[in-house]
C-alpha cells in the first residue's frame, strides 16, 4: 500500500485525474503545499483530486491485506485480525476502558475543535465553513491527522514569543 501513496497525485487544473497534464506529486511537493497554503480555492480541489488519485490504488490493495490479515489470524485460532491485534493487550475490559479514555477525553477535543473552528472561520469566513464540522483539506495535512501547521492562525497571543521547551525534555 505504501507504493500506492508513492504513485498517486493531485492535479492542479480542475480535470479529472485520468486527464491530468501536470501531477504534483506527494512526496513531497503536496504534502508541502497543504502545510504552506492557505488558499481556500486551492486547497480543495487538489485534496479532492489526490484521493481521487489515490483511492482507486488503495482499494484493491486494502481489501486484500484484510482478507490476508484475517486468514492468518484464522491460521493461529483468532476469529479475524482485530481479534489477534485485541489479544496482544490481554485486558478484557479493553473496549470499556477505551470508551472511559474517549469520554474523559472528548470534552477538551470539543473544546479545541471549536477554537479552531473559530479561528479558520476568521481566516476563511463562515461561507467556508459548513456548520459544526473542519474540512480535512483545511488543516495543514492531506488525511487530517496532524493540526501544527495550524499554529500560525491558532496561537492565541500572536505579539507573544513562544517558548520552546525541547531543550528541557
């Protein structure tokens, strides 16, 4: 699966991807424009047009691992693949003890998912936005894992230096 990301692209003009006259690549020209850029209009339709790219890779290739990942969990007496991964932490009460994490969690993320919010709609007007929710392709990074390059239009005191503790780790 890893060669598929290697391969897929976004394109640039607004064809489909089959018509493609000048791919930009993920590594690493896309994955440093969605850090650097801030431009609505531009965002979007190359976020649409890498997972086009890069969907139809993937799919075939998902399907398979997880057939294959499950029949070798089948191999060693597990049901499926989540079964044998659930099995290497030996608690019995993982599920409830991932469910407590999430709630105790969940009210700081709502928290900062509303400040950020906040924040790109200042940036990019509340006709961006649609209500509730932050499009991936607005957060810095293609599968919306990672929101740090955010931290130029979220930092709260912007005349205020900003410390930087690795030093002291």
């Amino acid at each position: 699966m890893l060669t598929g990301y290697s391969q897929s692209f976004a394109c640039e003009n607004k064809t489909t991807v089959a018509r493609c006259q000048h791919p930009i690549a993920l590594y690493p020209n896309l994955i440093t424009l969605f850090s650097n850029n801030r431009t609505y209009d531009t965002l979007f339709p190359l976020w649409y047009s890498w997972g086009s790219s890069v969907q139809p890779i993937l799919e075939n290739q998902f399907v398979e691992f997880v057939n294959l990942a499950n029949q070798g969990a089948r191999n060693v007496d597990y049901a499926n693949y989540y079964s044998y991964l659930e099995s290497t932490y030996e608690r019995p009460l993982l599920q409830n003890d991932l469910l407590q994490l999430y709630q105790s969690t969940l009210p700081i993320f709502e928290h900062l998912h509303a400040y950020v919010r906040r924040k790109l709609i200042s940036h990019y007007g509340t006709s961006r936005l649609p209500a509730s929710v932050i499009e991936a392709h607005l957060l810095g990074d293609l599968w919306a894992e990672r929101w740090d390059a955010l931290f130029d239009l979220t930092v709260p005191y912007k005349l205020v230096p900003t410390t930087d503790v690795t030093g002291s780790l």
